[in-house]
C-alpha cells in the first residue's frame, strides 16, 4: 500500500509526457502570439502616425512671427484630423527656441529638436499611456532665431483598438492549428506509452519471489526502461540478501553473548564450590551486560533512523545537553575526570534538530571516550556558532586512538577497530552518532590527538542568515507614517481653506418620500450652465421615478462651470455637469476631470453625442435666425447668411442697433456658434463685419435676446438657440425662426460626471434617465430643447426639427476638434479679430 502511494503521488507518466508537450507547444504559442502582437502594434502605430504627423506639420506651418513675437494660429484641421480615433484624447504644446512654452498643456512630455522631420515616441501623460509626434521649424525675424518645437500626443486607444483585431484576426489560424496539434498529441503518446500497459501487466503477473529479467518484445525505448527495471530487480535482491545478513548477524551477536550466559548458568548451577560459584556469577554478570548493551544499541540504532525521517526539528541547547550528559556519565564508577569548556565563554550553543537523537549520539561518542580512554581525564570542548560557522563539538580522550586505515571503517555497524579487543562494545556506536550527524547536515570526523589519543568532532552547519523586516530597526511602514499623516494633515487644510470661496447658494428639490427602515434618502448634486425653468421638468420628473433622491441644482455659467470641475476641492465637486459649452465639456474630458460610464442608453447615442463615453448629448439645439414678425416684413426676413449680409448693407437705416448676436466673449454657446461658423463658411467675417456696421447689440444669453425681439427693442437675432425661440413660439409670442438655407449648426447639450463626483452612480442613473424615452418624451413635451431620440413626439421632437430644416445640417460633433478655439492664442486671436469687425474697442 506504501508504494501504491508514493506511485500516485509521483504522477501519471502520460501526464508528465503532456504537460512537457504542452508546455513547449504554450511556449512556441506564446512566442508566436508575441511577434504578432509586436507587428500589429507596430502597424497600427505606423497607420495612426501619420494622422500624428499630420497634425504637428500642419501646427507647425501655422506659427508665425507677430510684432517681435511668436504666435501659432492652430488650424482647425490640425486636430479635427485626429478625431477619426473617436475614443482619444489629444494634447499639444509649442515651444519657442529655448523651450518657452507658447501654447498648449505646459506638462506635456517632448524635448526641443532642431529638425522638421517628425520623431515618435511613447510616454505617459494625465495617468494614460500617450503617442507623441515631435517636429520643428525654423523660425527667424525675432531676438532670439531658432527651432520651433512643436508636440503632439494622443491617447492610444484608437491605436489598441486596431492592434487587437489585427491580433485576432492574425493570430486565429495559429490558435485553431495549436489545438489540432495538441489533440494530435494527445492521441500519439496515448499510443506511444501503449507497451507501457504492457510492461505492467508482465509485472503484475509474476510470482512474488521471482526475481528473474522480464523478456517481452518492446520498443527500443521502453526497452531501456525493461532493462533498468531488470537490474533494479537484481539491485532488490541484493538488497534482500544484505538485509537478511543483517539480520543473522544482529541475531549471532545477540546469540553469542546469550548462548554463553546460558552455558554459565548451566556450570553455575552445578557447581558446589563457593568461590568458584561467584566466579561463575561475575562471568554470568559480564555476559548479561554485554547482551544488554547491544540489545540497546540495535533499538537506539533503530529509534535514530526513526527519528531522522519523522520528526520535526526543534531549538537546541547543546550546552546545557552537554552538561547534563556529563553529569550522568560522571556518576558511573569507572568514569575519568571529565572538563566541559566553551570557546569563546559568551554566546549561545543554539540549533535546530531532535533532542533524542542528538543526546543518543553525544552519549556514545562520550561513552566510547571513557572505554577507551582508561582513567585519564578527559576534555569536552563547546563553541557556540556564529555567522559564518555553526556549533562545534569536540571530544578529546588519551586511548589508543584509532588508525588512519580503518577510520572510516568503524562508521559500519559492527565494527570495531584492531586496537579494542579486551574492551566491551557492540560495534554500534559510531554508526549511530553518524546517522545522527546525516540527520542534521553535520560534519562527524576523527581525529589524531596530540600527544597520543582520539579527537571525536561534531561540526553543525551556519545558523540561516535572518530576514531583513527593518531599517535600522525601524519598520518601513512605521518610518513611512509620519510623512502619510503630513500628507493627510495637508490635504485636509487645503481642503478647508478651499472649500468657503467656491461656496454657492443651491435650488433644492426635496425628496418626495421619507426614508425606509432598509435605506435613507439619496443626494445629487447638479451644476449646470441652463437655465432653471428650463430643466425644471426633467428634475422634477426624475424625482417621480426615484422619490428618495434630493437634488440640489446650481446654475452658473459656461467658465464657472468648467472651474467648478477644476479648480473646486474634492468635497465641493458636483455629481453632474450639464451644459450648452459643448467644447469646455470635451476639454474637460480630454484634460481627464471626467470619469467614463457605460450603458445601454449610452452606447445607443449617435457618435456625434458621445465621446469616449464620458461626455454625453441628449439634446438637439438648432443655431437659428429669430425675428419678430410684427416688425420684419416678409420680404426682409433672410434665409440664409447671405441674405443676411445683404439685408444689413441695402436696410442699414431700419435695422441699425435693432440686430443683436450673442456676446462671444462671455457666452460659450456664443463663442462655440461662432468659431464653427468661421470654419463652414468664407462668408463668416463678411457677416461679422455687416454686423458691426449695423451696430449690432451683443448679449451674454439666448432668452434675454429673445425678450429684446418679443418686446420689439430689437428685431432679428442671429445665430440664437432656434429652441429657446420655438418654446416662446410655442407660447404665442410674435416670433418667427428661420433655420438657414446653406446649412444649419445644431448643437447638443452635453452632461457628464466629474472624475471626483461623490455620487457618481447617482449621476449616471440621471443620465440613463435623460436618454431613455421618458426623459427624452419630457425634453420634447416640456422644455426648450429639441430631443435627440427620434421616437418620442411632442413640439420639441427631433420628427418635428427634421421637418423644419431646409438646409443642410451640421451638427456639432464632441471630439477633439472642439479642442482648437480652447486654445488660449487662437481664443485671443478669434476674439481680437471679432471685436476689430464689430468695431468694440
């Protein structure tokens, strides 16, 4: 049963066979899926490179020289480009000679060069791994000529993306030819390792006392393995017969002394003479001790082997087991003086090993001293161990000592040396203190003494070298606290101070229904750059469905919201951001303040209202032309932006001061119409110029412009939210609203959650709600903003804005493109030349 056992244990041999097989098979796989995965990613960087390059070309191209100065007008393309990777984010920055920053995010990597030709690399940059795009131009005409730098990075998402199906798609057929390699495997060694069963079946079928070789007809190989199990039989028996021998040699060993000690007793009995009787009686004594001191030696020989291979080691002292050893030999009556010393007198003479074994081994060593060594003294030296050397014991004796010949013969059980005949003994006890010695990886040697006599040394190895817990025996974890208690005494002042001056008075909308025994109420907080009444509906219908949820609504404008993300302590921090700036939203994103969700909700957008499902539109917002119809004739309202011009310049008497835009400066709806207008049409600056002609009035907010064209103070807007006016339509003031003919601007009104938002799931349960068909049948039914789901109806539905366009569309797409006019110099740059053709000081 023991070997049944131990051949589980060992494993299957066709296990093995495979596992090998299948590990060099993973190997090659791997190795295989490596270069695959190498070259796709190699590829798809070499695909996304040029749009990267593109990009930093084109910045490049557009630096210029201004007044002494350099400047870079960033063109629109350089990074609407990218936005074909519609999940990345992108970065920039320009640097003049001497890697002054002149625009774009100052942290970005990228070193200056001296050449114009594009240098790639990979790093790391607002926690995601980035590619980024270095090139050069040579700029000259200012204090200080040299090599502009330009540096372009994008997240590689996109990049991924592509890498992994070409992964798949690359690395399919290996996979599929891998598994039919592994089944063929499979069936081969099963096949293979038939002659195995074989072999075992002649094994199983052989008498138990057969030693014989096996002759069956295998493979070469097996046929190895028969021979090798042929000659572990005649190995076995061998053995057999060694073990045999042992055993009639322990049993004459113990018959010797037994057969005289009975022959004694037999003559003892008979025997009539008093002296000669006790005689008789010493010889039987002398007989009955030797019989009894090999009788012991063969069990404590047997315990010693015992023990070596079951039990568990433990600390010992081998002074103090010294000491007691001594003791009880020196009581014996024929013991010599015996000194124990220790060299060096400090130090503790510790191990690791098994008491019994140890204290069996000391005591035959130091009982054959005593034989041997008559009545002089003998010297028993402990030296504790050390770093480098373990504990050592020696004892020294002044017998006859043993010759260098036969030294390591008396290791073998029964055997003596020539120079101990006349002297008692079994032959035992070196061989058991050199199993004892085995047993603890000790060095057990004999030898010569100075002087005459035997030196018996007991050498245990180095103690193991301690674990390194410590640092100057300071835990790393206690030195690092007072630094995280630092941190945290910091951050927690920071948070104090900042926390009072981004204080605003919130609207609060209680919840509907008391808290439950099984959960209290909820909180959202929103901050968003909408009117109040506008998205009143939608709060209030949210709450209907989610009774426990207390909202608190902050209305602000299109920069203090962006601040309120940015700049706000990590308490202060909104749950959702909901407004009509669509690019301060996508920088928000890009600039990684805003936390990604998923959804099925989310994932159903049209790629124009989600980017990087982090930003998300539920509206449709139409740019429009907004008159009064009481005071605009017929044939004075224009339908197109050319119209417009030409109304201006042929009417300017009629509708000098009675035009009104939004002030681009302050608005972010404004500025966003605007700067898409500069890119759609070569009729933008015209318009804007016409504009100033007419002293056309600028105002920060679609509802305050259309109030102006209710009340007749003005009478046409341009370029306002076509569903603020259609709601005031709808309510039956004089308003007329034209969507133009050459294209139509539509925006979205973007929500997403701070990347420090307390509520996060909160906020992304209001966001499912605004895009499901309920919220979106209250966005159509009841506020000012045309719906985004064409399956809900109402007067604000996408069905009925479809019907009212005439033109062509352009929606404003969230990406990186929007990125370009948040670009401080190009934002200056725009607004310099706005308020040049508005005639604003």
């Amino acid at each position: 049963m023991p070997n049944e056992g131990r051949a589980v244990a060992g494993g299957s041999l066709r296990r093995r066979l495979l596992t090998r097989m299948f590990v060099v098979l993973g190997v090659v796989t791997l190795i295989l899926f490596l270069f695959v995965r190498t070259y796709a990613r190699e590829a798809a960087d070499s695909a996304y490179d040029q749009l990267l390059s593109a990009s930093a070309l084109s910045i490049a191209d557009a630096v210029r020289v201004e007044n002494g100065a350099i400047t870079v007008d960033l063109p629109y393309s350089s990074l609407s480009v990218l936005g074909t990777a519609r999940h990345d984010r992108v970065f920039y920055k320009v640097m003049a000679p001497g890697g002054l920053i002149v625009t774009g995010y100052e942290d970005l990597p990228g070193a200056t060069v001296h050449d114009d030709t594009p240098v790639f690399q990979n790093a790391v940059y607002s926690d995601a791994p980035v590619r980024i795009a270095v090139t050069g131009r040579f700029i000259s005409g200012v204090a200080r000529s040299g090599w502009v730098t330009v540096v372009v990075a994008q997240t590689r998402e996109a990049r991924d993306l592509l890498a992994s199906r070409l992964v798949a798609n690359s690395f399919a057929p290996i996979a599929f030819a891998v598994v039919v390699g592994a089944l063929l495997l499979w069936f081969g060694v099963r096949q293979a390792l038939a002659p195995l069963g074989l072999l075992e079946s002649l094994i199983r079928a052989r008498p138990p006392q057969d030693f014989s070789p096996i002759d069956a007809p295998v493979p070469t190989e097996v046929g190895q393995l028969l021979a090798a199990i042929n000659q572990l039989m005649i190995r076995f028996k061998a053995n057999l017969d060694s073990t045999q021998s042992f055993l009639a040699d322990a049993a004459h060993q113990i018959r010797t002394p037994l057969a005289a000690l009975r022959s004694q007793a037999e003559l003892a009995r008979r025997e009539a003479d008093v002296e000669r009787l006790r005689n008789r009686v010493e010889r039987i004594h002398r007989n009955a001790v030797e019989a009894s001191e090999l009788t012991t030696q063969l069990l404590n020989h047997a315990t010693v082997v015992h023990r070596a291979e079951a039990v568990q080691p433990q600390v010992v002292d081998l002074d103090a087991l010294l000491r007691q050893i001594v003791q009880q030999m020196a009581g014996r009556p024929d013991a010599p003086p015996i000194a124990l010393a220790r060299e060096p007198a400090e130090g503790d003479a510790l191990l690791h090993g098994d008491p019994v074994t140890l204290r069996e081994a000391l005591t035959n060593l130091l009982d054959n001293a005593v034989k041997y060594g008559g009545a002089n003294p003998i010297e028993v030296l402990v030296r504790p161990g050390t770093g480098d050397f373990g504990p050592l014991v020696e004892i020294a004796d002044r017998g006859p000592g043993i010759p260098d010949g036969e030294k390591s013969k008396v290791f073998e059980r029964f055997s003596r040396g020539r120079l101990s005949k006349g002297i008692a003994g079994s032959g035992l006890g070196l061989s058991i203190a050199a199993a004892v010695a085995e047993a603890h990886n000790a060095a057990l040697s004999l030898l010569d003494r100075p002087g005459g006599g035997l030196v018996v040394r007991l050498e245990f190895p180095a103690p193991a070298q301690p674990g390194e817990g410590t640092a100057n025996g300071v835990p790393a974890g206690r030195r690092l606290l007072p630094l995280i208690l630092f941190l945290l005494l910091a951050g927690a002042l920071t948070l104090t101070a900042a926390g009072p001056a981004w204080a605003l008075e919130p609207v609060v909308y209680p919840a509907s229904a008391s808290p439950t025994p099984a959960g209290g109420t909820e909180r959202l907080r929103i901050d968003a750059a909408t009117d109040r009444p506008a998205i009143e509906p939608l709060i209030r219908d949210f709450q209907r469905e989610n009774p426990t949820v207390t909202i608190e609504f902050r209305e602000m404008n299109t920069g203090e919201l962006y601040d309120s993300v940015v700049k706000r302590a990590a308490g202060d921090v909104p749950d959702l951001v909901i407004s009509s700036a669509s690019g301060l939203q996508v920088k928000l994103v890009n600039d990684g303040h805003a936390r990604r969700y998923s959804s099925p909700a989310t994932e159903a957008l049209p790629d124009w209202a989600n980017w990087r499902s982090a930003a998300f539109g539920f509206t449709q917002e139409p740019a429009a032309i907004v008159y009064n119809r009481d005071l605009v004739p017929a044939e004075d309202v224009p339908r197109s932006r050319e119209d417009l011009i030409h109304l201006l310049r042929d009417r300017k008497e009629r509708y000098r001061g009675r035009v009104v835009t939004y002030n681009v400066e302050e608005s972010g709806i404004g500025y966003l119409f605007a700067t898409q207008d500069s890119v759609l049409t070569s009729q933008f600056w015209q318009l804007a110029d016409a504009l100033g002609e007419n002293q056309a009035r600028q105002m920060c907010c679609t509802s305050d412009m259309v109030d102006a064209i209710e009340r007749g103070e003005t009478y046409i807007g341009y370029n306002l939210l076509g569903s603020y006016a259609r709601e005031r339509q709808i309510r039956g003031a004089p308003i007329g609203i034209v969507l133009p003919s050459d294209y139509t601007l539509v925006m979205t009104r973007v929500a997403l959650i701070p990347q420090r938002a307390s509520a996060p799931d909160l906020a992304g349960r209001f966001i499912d709600y605004l895009l499901s068909e309920r919220g979106q049948s209250v966005v159509a039914g009841s506020t000012a903003f045309y719906s985004i789901q064409p399956t809900v109806g109402g007067p604000m539905s996408a069905t009925h804005l479809q019907e009212e366009m005439r033109g062509p569309t352009q929606r404003i797409g969230l990406g990186p493109a929007l990125l370009v006019y948040m670009d401080h110099l190009k934002r200056a740059r725009f607004l310099q030349q706005w308020k040049a053709f508005l005639h604003q000081p």
